[in-house]
C-alpha cells in the first residue's frame, strides 16, 4: 500500500519551517529557512517547494503520495481561508496566497494536492492540543509574543474562530490610543509596542538616546541589537528597565483582561521573544496574574508550549488532514 502524507507549514514573519508526517502523523522529514528580507508572495512560495523538494528527496519520498498541505501563516485570513486578507510581519495585503502556494508547489516541487491554509496561532495550539501541553483541556488561552503578537482561543473543546475567521487577534486590541503605528496600519496596538520588530526599534530608540547603552548592549555575546542580548543587561541599566516594564506592563493588561473575560483553565505563553527574553516574561507573568479578577484567576494555571518549533508543523498537518477527511469548505477544522 501507498504511504498517505501529509504536510505541515509554519509560516511566521522570521522562518519557514515544513515538516512532512506520515499517516500517524509523526514527522519523517523536515526542514527550515529564514525568510525575513525576502518575503514576498512569490519569493516565499519558491522558498516552500525548494524546501519541500529538499525533505522528499533526502527522506527518498514520493510527492504524488503527499495527500494534503496545511499551511499555518501569521495573518489575519478571509472567511473562507484562501485569502490573506493582511500580514503585517509579512507585508502583504489581499493575496490570493492558497492558490498561489498551491500553483508554485504544483510546478516545482510536483506536489498535486489540496492545501488548507489557517491562522499561525490556531496551528500551534491544535499541535499543543494534539501532543503537547494542552492535552486534555478545553478552555485555553494562547499568546504567542514572536515577530509579531498572536493568539488562539480553544473554548469547550474547540478553536474559537469569528464570524469572520479571524478570532483571537490580541496583537491588535488598542493599549494606547493614538499611539505608535502598526504594521497592520492602525494605530495603539499591542504588537506596535511588543511585537519582536516593533520592540528591536523601540530598544534602538532607547540605545540611541543613551550612547554608552549601545556599547554595552553590543558586547552581549557580540549579539548587537538582538533583544535576547539586551534582556540579561535589561534589569541594571534604568532606561532598558524602564523599556521592559512598560512593556511588561501593557502584555500584562492585555492577557489579564482577556483571562478575566475568557476565564480558561490555562494561560499558554510562547513565543520566541518571551522565549528567550527570560526577564521579560517573568515581569509579564508576574504582573498578569494579580490583574486577573479573581474568581477567574482561581483555576487559571499558566503553561509554556512544550513541543517546540513542531507544534506549529504538527498542529496545521493535522487541521488539514480532518478538513480533507471532512471535505467541507470551513474555515478551521478543530482541534
């Protein structure tokens, strides 16, 4: 008998990451590259079927018995998940992006199957949800702080997505009004002050007010203006610290309000800028908890994703292998 498999993508504004699963849905081959600076629609497609050449020829696989791609992207989606609708860590707008990766895979990596294209974060939490840290539970919020911020609801058992697909977008609830610009193009949004991009050029702004601080900032393991140098140095220089309480300060108001409106039985904070930015998220989580009412915050349990850069792979080859399986048009399958 033919191997069934499927394809996992995670789509974020810094990597692509594609894992390829067999039936069971355990990883055989994989692959990644950093795509910030050259992340045009098109660019990004011939990234993914070089990548996906790559992983079928090194695990000596077959692309005709590749029987669906899932595709999660950090975006904001049409209702009917072909279309992204707005990038800001990408910078596109209005792309008809499934029909293109499904073209560009066609053409040069001879892949011929359906692809499922969902929201990054839903495809992280169904990957945590399946074999990670959400095992089991049925009120979660998730909030990835990465290039951008993003997040995911599971409620009673399933992914919460809208009415228009595009449910949980805590990156964009307003936390100062009229304040700095999103990529999205609005103004005052959590991601415009704690987003991985927006925070480098909010340190920047910092370190050139304060020339000694950027001498110091570059001698972190000769890591220059990568936030994970400047977080250890953070706490003993007061125009850093200032930085990360101010940010702490506004992912905490945000996730609070959100815990106290949601109330879940887990709070999942992941992302690669609190992963390794240790300081500011202990300040995050620190200050979060407190502002949570307290009815609420009794049976709230905060967790960290456990399965690593797979979950995202993993959670969008599985939501597009039960969308084939149900052969429906929905937007999301569920976790």
């Amino acid at each position: 008998m033919d191997p069934t498999l499927s394809v996992g993508i995670d789509l974020g504004g810094t990597n692509a990451r594609l894992q390829v699963f067999n039936d069971a849905l355990h990883p055989i081959a994989q692959a990644r590259q950093q795509i910030r600076g050259e992340c045009t629609p098109e660019q990004v497609a011939s990234t993914l079927a070089a990548l996906l050449t790559d992983c079928c020829r090194q695990a000596h696989l077959s692309p005709e018995h590749i029987r669906q791609v899932g595709v999660g992207l950090a975006g904001q989606l049409s209702a009917d998940g072909r279309r992204v609708l707005n990038a800001p860590n990408l910078g596109w707008r209005d792309v008809e992006v499934a029909d293109l990766l499904e073209r560009t895979l066609a053409d040069q990596a001879h892949v011929r199957a359906p692809l499922h294209l969902f929201n990054d974060l839903n495809a992280l939490v169904a990957g945590e949800h399946l074999r990670g840290a959400l095992v089991g539970l049925d009120d979660v919020l998730a909030v990835y702080v990465g290039t951008g911020v993003g997040g995911a609801i599971i409620a009673g058992g399933r992914l919460l997505e809208g009415a228009g697909n595009n449910a949980a977008e805590i990156g964009h609830v307003k936390v100062v009004p009229r304040g700095r610009r999103c990529g999205c193009g609005q103004r005052g949004c959590l991601e415009a002050y704690a987003g991985g991009l927006h925070l480098e050029t909010r340190v920047q702004e910092v370190l050139s007010a304060h020339p000694t601080l950027g001498a110091l900032a570059a001698s972190a393991n000769g890591a220059g203006l990568r936030l994970s140098a400047i977080d250890p140095v953070a706490a003993d220089h007061p125009p850093l610290n200032d930085l990360w309480e101010e940010t702490s300060d506004l992912l905490a108001l945000s996730l609070a309000n959100a815990c106290t409106l949601l109330n879940p039985a887990a709070l999942l904070l992941g992302g690669g800028v609190l992963e390794h930015c240790p300081y500011l998220h202990r300040l995050t989580l620190d200050k979060t908890l407190p502002l949570v009412l307290e009815v609420a915050r009794r049976d709230l349990t905060p967790l960290t994703p456990t399965l690593g850069e797979e979950a995202g792979t993993l959670g969008a080859a599985s939501m597009a292998a039960l969308r084939q399986a149900k052969n429906t048009p929905q937007s999301h399958a569920q976790t």
